[in-house]
C-alpha cells in the first residue's frame, strides 16, 4: 500500500513538472518564440483591442549651436493581432498618433515658431494609419534578454533607409534628400511569471522607444543641418483605450474618432509622417485648384 502511495505521489509530481514545462515557452523555438512576442506586444486573443501609450520629449541636435528642448509629445498605437491563414504566424494591425506639445505647458500645438529662423508654421500632428506588421513564424526571432528578479525586455533595433515619399526636387523646403534615414528603437519590459502563465492572453508591459530623424517636413529646414531625437516611456493600458489621458481622448474625438478602435481589416501599405504630410498637401493643392 505504501509502495502504490508512494508510487502515486511521484506520478503526481511528475505530472506537475510536465505541467510546468509546457507552461513555459521556449524562447528558441520559433513558435514559442513569436507567440511570446505576440502576447506581449499585443494580445492572443483577436478580440482584445491593445493600447500602449507613451510621452516624452523631442530635442533638436544643431552641430553648431546647443541641443534644443523643442516639444514634449504624446502618443498611442492601439492594435489587434488574428492568426496567418493556416497557422503560419500572426498578423498586428494598427494605427497610431502622436501630438506635438509645447515643451513648458504641454498644451498640444496648432502653430509653433521656429527658433532658428523666426517662421511661424503649422504643425502636423502623426496619424498613421495603417501602421502593419506579418510575423511569419521562422522568419525571424524576437530577442528576449533576462533581467534578473522575474523581468525580461525584448528589444527591437530598426535603423531606416528608404527612398523618400517626398522628391527633393518637388519639395525643397521639405525634405533633405531623396532618401529617407532615420532610426526607432524599442524595447519591451514585461514580468516573466505573467508570460508563462497559459491562462493569460495578454502581458503587462513597460515600453521605450527612441526615434532619430531629419527635422519634420512641416518644420521647412531642409537646408539646415542636424537632426531630431525624440525619447520616451510607456505602458500597456489595462482598459485598452478607456485608460489614455482625457485630453488625447478630447483631441481624438475631435479630429480622428476612428483611432478610438484598431483598424478592422490589414491593409497595405503603411502610413508615415512623411507619406501623410505629402497626401495632406496634395489633397489641399487639389482641393484649392
């Protein structure tokens, strides 16, 4: 009797260990791996809507002159993800925005002076939209670095080359060149008991995300040197887009109420800020005559 008992506990534990095991993913394995990915940039479940949210600073690099604190910023993605046909990987639909602020009050700009030359112009707020991505499984894998105490980050270095929607020779106070050059680099914090844990389809997570660029299209400097740094830290909102602050949810309503919900179906190609500054332009050029 002893032996059975014994003989049943051991079963019992062994089957606990199993258990365990398949609750972890296995971060080299290519399924595993994007599927972590997926739970904590996005979610599992295709009904989830996912916000991160995010705010920071945006300084001008002038090689002659001082570093300039020219805006603060806000900004959001809300995603969903639904599964490639045949299992084959996942699908991240999304649309994001992004305001301009002044750097003391926070107030969201319409028009901002320009320090360098005395110009006052408009501001182009970001609305991206779409903002896409396919994540095929095996295409490529996700780096995840342990950070000790149940912390893990991802981290996702994209340095950008490209030609630019905007020709220098058609928009020559615009842009710099004909080829755009830029960097965004994002990094995901996230505990990694809570992605283990199989009965949750969506991780909480940290983010940062640091962009380099030219200075904006609407900015009209071209002709001048230097580049813009924009540095910032987020979250992952609880409730989705019910969490963004009243003000971003006031200016949305107002503009653009369908970023109040991800965007229903994938669509190609992406949207940038150079790509809507063009098409905001050429609809008011033809609008006008």
């Amino acid at each position: 009797m002893k032996k059975l008992c014994w003989a049943f506990l051991c079963l019992m534990v062994l089957s606990d260990v199993t258990a365990q095991k398949k609750g972890t993913y296995n971060l080299s394995d290519p399924i595993d791996n994007m599927d972590a990915y997926m739970k904590v940039r996005g979610s599992l479940d295709p009904s989830d809507e996912v916000v991160f949210y995010a705010k920071g600073a945006i300084y001008a690099y002038d090689p002659d002159k001082p570093w300039k604190h020219l805006f603060n910023f806000e900004m959001f993605n809300i995603a969903r993800s639904e599964k490639l046909p045949g299992d084959s990987g996942w699908r991240l639909i999304t649309r994001e925005m992004l305001v301009y602020q002044d750097p003391k009050t926070n107030e969201i700009l319409s028009a901002w002076k320009n320090p360098w030359t005395g110009d006052e112009v408009e501001v182009m707020h970001v609305w991206n939209d779409p903002v896409n991505q396919v994540f095929k499984y095996g295409a490529f894998k996700v780096p995840y670095e342990k950070m000790g105490n149940d912390r893990m980050g991802i981290y996702n270095d994209v340095p950008l080359s490209y030609p630019s929607p905007l020709k220098k020779e058609e928009w020559p106070e615009n842009t710099r060149s004909d080829v755009y050059q830029g960097a965004e680099l994002f990094n995901f914090f996230f505990s990694e008991k809570e992605l283990n844990n199989r009965k949750l389809n969506n991780a909480t997570a940290d983010i940062s995300w640091t962009r380099f660029s030219d200075f904006l299209p609407w900015m009209k400097m071209s002709s001048r040197p230097g580049n813009l740094l924009y540095q910032s830290r987020g979250y992952k909102l609880k409730n989705g887009y019910a969490d963004l602050p009243q003000a971003i949810k006031d200016f949305v309503s107002k503009n653009f109420p369908e970023y109040e919900h991800a965007p229903a179906a994938f669509t190609a190609p992406n949207m940038t800020s150079w790509k809507y500054y063009k098409k905001v332009m050429e609809e008011r050029k033809k609008k006008n005559g």
